[in-house]
C-alpha cells in the first residue's frame, strides 16, 4: 500500500514537471504552495457562499473569516448554519488550507455551537451539544471523495444544523506580514438519498506518554465492536513529529486484517482502504502508534500544541441506511494482551525520504524564528533517524522469529555495541510493556484545556477524556460528630489487596455496581456484552441503541466474599445499561438503569420486578420521570427511597417505602466554585443511619456532601485534594468508616486513582489503597464491610479487586510468598524444611522442659527435706531453699523473665517488646507489599 501511494506521488511529481517544463520537484512544491496561500487569503466575508449545482446538488464554503492568530498553538473555530432544513448528503471535500500557516483542521457537524460570535477561540468548545467529526485535514493532504452512493447525511431528523470549523494555527511566525487567513474547506452536498451512510470512527490514545531519548513507544487502542456490520473505505493517520507509523487493524478470531498502515510524516490524507473490509458485531478494532523519543530531553505527553503529540487512527466508513451511526470513537485500551500477537509490521517504520519530508512540510521550518539551528540540524538528520529506526526495527523482526526471506532495506548495520544496547531495549518491546498505561507523576501544563478540545468534548460520559479546567483543592474541615472511631483509628490501621481472592480473574461486563447483601455475600451489578460511550445517548438523553435489545447475560451475580463462588445469577432481558446497586435490609435488590431512566426493586427469587420508578426510555425531570439515574438507597428504618438523578439532573428525590413521590434538592452546579447543595453528577450514595445523614460522592466536583435525611438539609461537605477532580463512589461502615475510590487524573496532574479510608466525624483520610494486580483504571463503585474487607468495581477494567486489612492481607500474602519460595527454587525448599523440622524441634523441646521443670523441682524438695532430716548432714536447719533468691544472686536475673515461665505457652498473655512465634518463624514480607505507595 506504502510503495502504491509513494508512486503515484512520483507520479504526480513528473506530470508536474513535465507541464512545468521540467521544473525541480521542490519548485513545483512551491508554486503548489504559492497557489494555495493566495487561495487562502481570498477572504470571503461575512456572507458565506452557497453555489448551486442544479436541482439537487449545491456547493457550501466554509472559511476562517479573515483571521490573524496571535500567539502559536492558537485554536480558532467559527461556525456555518446549514442552509437547507430538509435532509442532505456531504459528498466531497475540498480543503483550502497549506501547513505553512495551519497545523490541521477539523469539520464537526452538531445542532447548537459552542458560541454565536464570528469566530471565537475554541477554549469555549466546539458545540454546545453532542459533535461529529466529518472531515480532518493535516500536512497538506489531497481532497477526500466518497465512493458513489454514500454520503455524511446531514440535517433533518439528524441533529447536524451547524458546521463548525476548528482550525489550529501551530506557529505565528507564518503571519509576520499580519496577513488575514481564510483557510477552510468546501463541501459537496446533495439531496439525492444516499442509500449508505458515511460515518467516522475515530481511535485515539488519551494517556501515552513517550520519556526522553526513549527509543521506541508503542501507543495501543483497541475496542470491541459492538453494533451493526459497517464497511471501511478509508482511513488517515494522525501524529506530530515524533511518530513513526500508524497502523490499524481488525481482529476477527485472533486473525489481525490491515485497516491500513501509514507514516504520519507524509501528507494525512484519508487514504483508501486497499481490499474491502467489513466489520461485524464482536469484532476488534486495534490500532498502534510507534514513538520515538529520541531528541527530547523531557516527556512528551498527548495535548494540543506543536510540541505535545497525539496518536489518532481514524476510519471512514459506510452502514446500511436504517442503521447507520454517523459517529463512533475508541478510546482505551480493552486488551493490552491481544497485542503480543500486533503484525510485525505494525512495528517498522515507513521510511520516508528527506526531500519528500521537505516537500511535505513545506518551507515552514526555514522560517521559524526560534532555534533555527536546531531545527536545520534536524532536518539535516532527518534520514539518519528513519534508517537508525530502520536498522532497530530489522533486529527487533528477527527477535520476533521474522522469516529469512522478508527484505528491509538498510544503508548500513549497527556496531556490536548498537546492537548490544538495543537488546535490553528490545527485551521490554517484545515482552509488549503498556508503555501507554503507565500511570506517572506528571509536571503541570498550561494547554491542558487544548486537549479537552482536540479530542471534542466527549461529554460527561464514563471515559478517561474529561473537560479540563483549573480548580482549588482544599478540606473544608467539617463538624464533628459523635463517631466512635474518632479515637480509636488512627495510625496503624491499613487495608491492603486480597492477593489470593480469584474474583479478580471472572469474566465480567462493564462493572457498574457493588453491594453485600445481608448474609455479606458480594452481589456484582455489570453490563455483559452492553457497553455505554458517546454513541449510546442523542443530544436530549434519549437511548440510541435500543435495536441491540436488553442484555442477554444475567446482570446480576452473587458471589461467595471468601472464593468468588457464583451462588446465584439474575437479571438477564431485563435491563439496557446497568447503573448503580444496593441491597436494603430484606435482601431486595434496588438497581438503576441510565439507558432505561428508570429504578427498579428485585426480591432475589423473584424474576419480575417489585417495583419501578420512572418511565421506560422517557428521560424527564418531573416527579415520575429521571434522566440516567445513578444510584438509589433505602433507609433500613423508615423504608424510605432515596435516588440520585444522575447525569443530566442534578438533584436526589426522595420517595415512600410504596415508591410514592416526597421530595427533592439539589440544583447543577452554577459557574465558579460549586456551592453546597449543587451537583454535577450525583453518582453514588451512602446512608449513614448512625447519624441520619445521607452522603453524595458529587462527582464531577471532586467532593462528598452529605445531607440530613428527613429535611434533605445540607450539613457538611468532604474535601481533599488527593481526591483530584473527580469522586466516583461512597460507602459507609457502621461504626464511623467511610470508604471512596476517585478518577483518574487530568492531564498534567498528579492525584492518582486509588481508594480512601476516612473518619467520617472528621472526614480525615486514615489510609489509601490500590491494587497489587493489574492496576485500577476507572473504579466505579466501592462498597465495605464490617469487618472491613473492601470490594472496588472498575467499569473500564471490567474486574473487581478484594481487598482486606493488614490482619487478613499480611497473613495471605505471607502465604503467597511462602509458595512462591516453594515452587521456585529447590534448594531454599529444602532449607525451609530444616527450619520448619528445627522449629517443630524447638517447641518439642520447650514442652519437654516445661513438663520436666515441675518433677524436678518435686523431687529437689523432697532431697532436700531427707537431707534435713539425715544426721549425715548435720548444721542447722531452716528456712528451705528459695528458687526466686537461688537466681537472683546470679547476674543480669529479670523477675519478670522469671515470671514469664508460667505463661509462655499461651497465646492470650505475652509481654509488650518480644516477638510472637508465628512473627519468628518466617521473614515479615518486603514493604512494597504492605504499602500501597511503595509498590506503585
């Protein structure tokens, strides 16, 4: 595919030179270049053109209305109203842009944009409600045509009113002559019915980071496919300087089909899928971007501007029109394993030549005011590195087991010592390190805002991609209560992973909800083979996929705590999108489902529901009405119902043990600091019968308010800075615990995702925990118990992790270790024995002497009383031999040591400062094992 789209660009080449009298390949660039500058600076004014193409046809053109940006990496959008209600069809682009002066453009259709001004920056966004991506522009690409008979519909019932147009202006030095730029795009558009639906999917890695002078790092994605068979027709790639390929594919029973592979340093185009390629439902969609960050002496992470990087694969394709989804996006990782098995190619740059590199990018660089040597020099070795890749990525293949017979192309063979030190590089490649998923402390970036708008607001959906805004993290210290474990819990207490509870290995859905039921068995609330992301909801809330119909797998599993045992499973063909659980003191199951908007109570035997709260598929917010509810608890004394309603309300209502409406409060969260008694997102909800209190994890307010519940009265608010922005989930102990779980930090931000343990009288954080296997990605509900054995759900993970305190952990992981020992190594087996037969010696001998001690003693006395009564001795007699006199008169005598004799067997009574057995016959586990920080 590489070799067929390098020739026609050579093709291209001499049919320019051959019409420009053979000019140099780089003076046809040039007037190519010159053309489109003055193309760009024709500004149009305010009055957008709409030409018409006959009956059906017309042309809209979408330009910058003469701006001049003023500072780099500035990001302008600007909006065009369809002018036409009734349904049209997008059937061509044409860009107008050059790279000298704009680093890419972007084309999203919506119904309402972000502003109404002329043009605005994008820090405000791009569309009020929900966007699509319809066309992307970098690097001087070509124009995009459809195939015939598909088209980006548009208008109508569609919810697309509006173009916006984003343009990101990387370096201002392209407007020293304070130029007006008009760059943009014209679009193709038809009334003819299309009968295939053109639509974009968009792959994109939202956490890579690439470390300086790192050679290579790979950034995967890959999503299960979920829908109706689409069919792919093209695809474009999409990096910064530092990428070397990109490569998409798709997976159909452990098979890899190329999508297609590219270099991002050639002109990002959307290029044409070589052999036609479908998709069905339970496919794979798998893409990966290779780094290199050779040349960096910082990291380089995943943002807006010139210097940060992205890893975006997208795919256009077309459905069938009654199914057809316009818009659909891959953001996480869901199978970090699958790429051991990645195509070989997908790891070997293609090499791009270094006048085709200064063709592509322009004369951009010769006139960069700012380190204008360093960027000579690296155009100077810009080939260099692509062959050092080339030479690096040629041994990796042979590692890999590449056939003999497969050819690259090198223009000369690294040193022993190259060839050495790449090994240990290799070695972390080979064994598919997620470089990607590395959680890291990073430096706080200004841009993070240009992020939130690259990646085009994905809305307040459960992703990793979030709104970035600043915010002030503070405790507001709350009042405090009568809590019992005020005094008593502090300092040593700590929970750690269960490492040996095998729950973490079941095969689960999207992990929504969590709960014990009253025989403290764990009761697990997923989505099966349901997933929710921006496609599942329209713009007003309403579920977009009722087509794939309820979820056929039992949504509801019970588990023994102890094994992961099932005992019992329910819920199949009952629920769309499974939200939050609770079980009240009966054993009912109170469940909430976002897609349906409504809540529903379970008796455990019974396979209809007791009860339902809200209208199915009706997103509302009246009294009888919710909008994906998120959570619901009932109080144990007074019957009473409490629902937090949820992602698009923002209040909790109240209702009867019968489901009679009462009350509610709450308001959205008003600009500024959130106020108390506002929302955004009323996730999670934990009861607090010891105080009357109901608590709220607040979460898009990073927060936890808690709330008097018979009034609905506000009375305190939890708030650490460790929590970050974001607060998924809260659960209480009786007694005074309260547990949480957060999100994962913004970009540039350092609070990790991890678990809290919390005084709930005076909300200070006794501990934090996080996994010891795999790692947490997005836990999404907590929920403890008495004896404090904690479980974590984590929607994107799909898992649950145990967890316990350090009474229960140390003893399993000590057992953890002790088979590892075992199993490993021979030798320290046998020794382990001898210890173990030395031990057992030991006690053998102790129980000996303190069996032995007393008849001795007996039979001493009983000497001693013949002998004071034999002549044969003669002296006086008196007073009897004192044992507690006979070893005090001996140096360094302890009474207490003494003492101790009688009580040394029991495991009731030992004295402060000495070492219990079992501490004594076996080394304490390393520290990384017993703090959650250290082993991180």
């Amino acid at each position: 595919m590489a070799s067929f789209v390098n020739n026609l660009l050579i093709l291209f080449i001499v049919f320019q030179n051959i019409c420009l009298g053979f000019r140099s390949p780089l003076s046809v660039f040039k007037r190519y270049r010159d053309t489109t500058r003055s193309l760009s600076s024709e500004c149009l004014g305010s009055d957008r053109p709409v030409i018409s193409l006959g009956l059906s046809d017309f042309v809209l053109d979408i330009r910058m209305p003469g701006v001049t940006p003023k500072q780099s990496d500035t990001y302008l959008c600007m909006s065009v109203p369809l002018p036409v209600d009734d349904e049209a069809y997008v059937v061509d682009f044409k860009p107008h842009a050059s790279m000298d002066i704009v680093h890419h453009m972007l084309l999203f259709g919506c119904n309402e944009p972000s502003s109404t001004e002329n043009y605005w920056d994008c820090d405000e966004g791009t569309c009020k409600d929900k966007s699509n991506i319809l066309y992307a522009w970098a690097r001087n690409a070509p124009p995009t045509r459809l195939p015939k008979g598909v088209g980006f519909r548009v208008g109508g019932e569609t919810g697309v009113r509006f173009f916006v147009l984003q343009v990101h202006y990387g370096d201002i030095s392209a407007f020293r002559d304070k130029h007006k730029d008009c760059s943009g795009v014209t679009l193709h558009l038809t009334h003819q019915k299309q009968p295939l639906i053109a639509g974009m999917y968009l792959m994109m890695s939202a956490n890579t980071v690439i470390p300086p002078g790192k050679k290579v790092v790979d950034a995967d994605i890959a999503c299960h496919y979920k829908r109706f068979p689409m069919h792919l027709f093209a695809y474009r790639v999409h990096t910064h300087r530092l990428g070397k390929v990109v490569s998409g594919y798709r997976v159909r029973n452990g098979q890899w089909t190329l999508i297609g592979r590219q270099s991002p340093q050639l002109p990002q185009a959307f290029y044409p899928v070589e052999h036609p390629i479908d998709v069905s439902y339970d496919d794979i969609l798998a893409a990966r971007c290779v780094f290199s960050g050779e040349g960096r002496t910082t990291e380089t992470h995943i943002g807006g501007t010139a210097n940060d990087e992205m890893c975006n694969f997208y795919i256009m394709y077309y459905m069938e029109a009654k199914h057809a989804v316009s818009y659909m996006t891959c953001t996480q990782n869901a199978n970090p394993e699958m790429f051991r098995n990645i195509p070989q190619e997908a790891n070997i740059p293609i090499p791009v030549k270094s006048d085709m590199l200064k063709m592509t990018h322009g004369h951009h660089e010769e006139t960069k005011d700012t380190d204008k040597s360093s960027s000579l020099q690296q155009a100077k070795n810009e080939e260099e590195e692509i062959l050092d890749q080339c030479d690096f990525y040629s041994l990796l293949s042979k590692l890999l087991g590449e056939g003999e017979d497969h050819v690259h192309v090198h223009k000369h063979n690294p040193t022993e010592k190259a060839e050495s030190d790449l090994v240990a590089e290799i070695a972390n490649v080979v064994q598919k390190k997620d470089l990607a998923r590395e959680i890291t402390n990073h430096d706080e970036r200004d841009n993070a805002i240009l992020v939130r708008d690259r990646i085009h607001k994905f809305h307040r959906l459960e992703s990793t991609l979030r709104p970035s805004e600043n915010r002030h993290f503070s405790l507001q210290h709350p009042k405090h209560g009568e809590g019992s474990w005020e005094k008593e819990h502090t300092g040593d207490f700590h929970i750690e992973e269960a490492v040996e509870w095998p729950g973490l290995d079941l095969k689960l859905g999207q992990v929504s909800g969590l709960a014990l039921d009253p025989e403290n068995n764990l009761v697990i609330f997923h989505r099966g083979d349901h997933v929710w992301d921006e496609n599942s909801f329209d713009s007003k809330f309403v579920y977009q996929q009722r087509g794939l119909g309820p979820i056929e797998q039992n949504t509801i599993l019970v588990l023994n705590p102890s094994n992961a045992k099932l005992l019992l499973s329910m819920g199949k063909s009952l629920f769309y999108l499974p939200h939050g659980l609770s079980i009240d003191k009966n054993g009912n199951y109170w469940v909430t489902d976002v897609a349906l908007h409504q809540v529903f109570k379970l008796g455990a035997d019974d396979k209809k529901p007791l009860l339902i709260l809200g209208v199915a598929l009706q997103p509302g917010s009246g009294k009888n009405h919710f909008c994906q509810p998120t959570d619901v608890a009932v109080d144990p004394i007074t019957g009473s119902i409490y629902v937090s309603d949820g992602y698009c309300n923002s209040r909790i209502v109240q209702f009867s043990p019968n489901g009679l409406y009462v009350m509610q409060w709450g308001e959205e969260t008003s600009s500024g600091r959130a106020r108390p008694g506002q929302f955004h997102i009323p996730h999670s909800l934990a009861l607090i019968p010891d105080f009357s209190q109901l608590c709220v994890a607040d979460r898009e307010n990073g927060r936890i308010q808690c709330f008097r519940l018979e009034t609905g009265e506000f009375i305190r608010e939890i708030k650490h800075k460790s929590f970050g922005r974001e607060l998924f989930a809260v659960s209480y102990v009786p007694g005074g615990l309260l547990f949480a779980v957060n999100g994962m930090p913004y970009p540039g931000e350092a609070e990790p995702v991890q678990g809290f343990v919390m005084n709930f009288s005076t909300g200070e954080i006794i501990d934090t925990f996080i996994p010891l296997r795999k790692r947490f990605e997005m836990p999404h509900d907590v929920v403890a118990s008495e004896d404090k054995t904690v479980f974590v759900g984590d929607v994107h993970a799909r898992a649950v992790w145990k967890f316990a305190s350090t009474e229960e952990s140390e003893t399993i992981v000590e057992a953890r270790l002790k088979n590892n020992s075992e199993s490993t190594d021979p030798v320290k087996k046998q020794e382990k024995h001898l210890v173990q037969r030395a031990s057992t010696g030991v006690s053998f001998v102790l129980i000996t002497t303190l069996l032995i001690i007393p008849v001795v003693v007996l039979l001493t006395i009983l000497v001693f009383i013949r002998w004071r009564k034999t002549p044969v001795y003669g002296g006086k007699g008196g007073g009897g031999l004192n044992l507690g006199n006979f070893f005090a008169s001996h140096k360094g005598y302890s009474r207490k040591g003494f003492d101790r004799l009688s009580t040394e067997g029991s495991d009731q009574e030992k004295d402060d400062g000495t070492d219990s057995e079992e501490e004594c016959s076996a080394p304490p586990p390393p520290p990384a094992l017993h703090h959650p920080q250290m082993s991180r």
